[in-house]
C-alpha cells in the first residue's frame, strides 16, 4: 500500500505554488498510489479560489484523497468546497479530522488547528484520539496532523509547533495500539525523529522551504526543491520516503 503526503502549498494569486504541486501531482502519476493525505496550509491570504482549483486538480486523479486543515486555511471554506461528509462528525468544536479504513491500515487525521493562531493544539483532540485507537478495529494506524509534535531544532517554527504535545506524548505511551508513525507539515523542511517511542515525520513543503536555521548569526542559504513523502506498507513493514521533486 503507498500513501502519499503533501503538505503546505501555500497557494495564493501571488505564487506560482499551484504549478508547484502539478509538478507533485505529475510525479505521483508515476506511482501505483493508495491514497494522497494532504496536511494542510493549502491556501493563503484567504484565497478561497485556490481550493477549488486544488479540488478540481484532486478530482481528476484516480486515488483517494483526504485533507486536513492548517492554521494559514479556513475551515468553513474547505466545508463550502469539499462537503461536510469528508470528515467526521463527532469531532469537537467543529474541527475537521477524518477516519480512513482500508483492508490493511487505518489513516487518523487530526486537525491541530486554533483559530486565528499559528500554532497548534491537540489537548482538546485526545479524548477522540483515544477513543480512535482503542476502537475494536485491530488495524494498524498511521496518525496525520499539520501542527509538527517534536522540536525541529528550528527558533522560529518551534515556536507555533503543536501545544499539548506532553499530554499527546502521556497518552500514547500508555495506549496499547499506538500509531506506526505520526506524520506532520508545517515547517517547510523534512525531518525525522521519534516520539513516544513512535517513528515521526515532517513532511516537507510543496512551497519554497525554509532554511535549516538553528539560530546562529548567519542564516543558511536554502534552494530546496517542492518536496512530499511516500508511505509504503508492505508485508507488515512501513517505511518512509522523502521525495525532491
């Protein structure tokens, strides 16, 4: 099974961010692909036109698509576009997570959102994230949020990293059927790490990527390529690619 993620497109009438993810979706045209999660930050400046562009773009591809928000989108007009139905109905507060179950792997999407913040937060979610991984379906799970849950290294993006990311951490240590891999976007560079002893990733971006900056005087030079990843499931195996485009 392969699952294939792009995150922060980032699209607005002042980029050229949309050809930038026809180039992803032209080099997923290659792949036998499962399903496409996209993680969010697909617009800017509230371009409302954007996600019909994204949507039509989606409808003309043969996989499944599924798509969570991120804090630069508008959750209403991702609603007006794509329909309710999309994602579940028991989320709190209106937030947009989905459920996906196929033969071989259950995909979690959580929407770390908070309106009118940069950052995330996942407190509110963990009573339905529990609730998702103690259901009866003995499934594996691969866990997606736009918000990243472990400390890039980078000042700046840390800084709107995902609040709750302790209680997430407590309440996955402790839970039986934890998630293969937790997979974010949101800092617009690849990383892996661990968390709660669980393999983690953030995916990089469909837009410009932002410089590996730890904080020292001079800031790095960045020319990153758009870039997504591939999620391959195989014989009970999962591994993970990141992919320059």
């Amino acid at each position: 099974m392969l699952i294939a993620q792009v995150s922060d497109i980032h699209a607005s009438l002042d980029n050229d961010n949309l050809s930038r993810f026809d180039r992803a979706l032209e080099w997923l045209e290659h792949q036998s692909l499962d399903v496409l999660v996209l993680t969010g930050d697909l617009i800017d400046d509230g371009w409302g036109e954007g996600y019909h562009l994204i949507s039509e773009r989606l409808g003309r591809r043969k996989w499944t698509s599924l798509i969570l928000p991120g804090n630069s989108d508008d959750r209403h007009l991702m609603r007006s576009v794509w329909g309710a139905n999309r994602w579940v109905s028991d989320a709190p507060a209106g937030s947009l997570h989905f459920v996906h179950e196929t033969d071989r792997l259950r995909l979690l999407g959580l929407d770390t959102t908070v309106e009118n913040k940069t950052s995330g937060n996942v407190i509110n979610h963990l009573g339905w994230l529990k609730k998702q991984l103690q259901s009866e379906n003995t499934l594996p799970s691969l866990l997606f949020l736009h918000h990243h849950i472990f400390e890039s290294g980078i000042p700046t993006l840390d800084s709107t990293m995902c609040d709750g990311s302790s209680q997430l951490a407590e309440l996955l240590t402790h839970i039986p059927d934890k998630p293969l891999a937790i997979a974010s976007g949101h800092v617009h560079r690849p990383v892996a790490g661990i968390f709660a002893g669980i393999p983690a990733f953030i995916c990089g971006s469909v837009c410009p990527a932002n410089p590996l900056w730890f904080g020292s005087e001079n800031v790095p030079p960045v020319n990153d390529p758009p870039s997504l990843m591939i999620h391959r499931y195989v014989g009970n195996v999962l591994t993970s690619h990141h992919v320059s485009l």
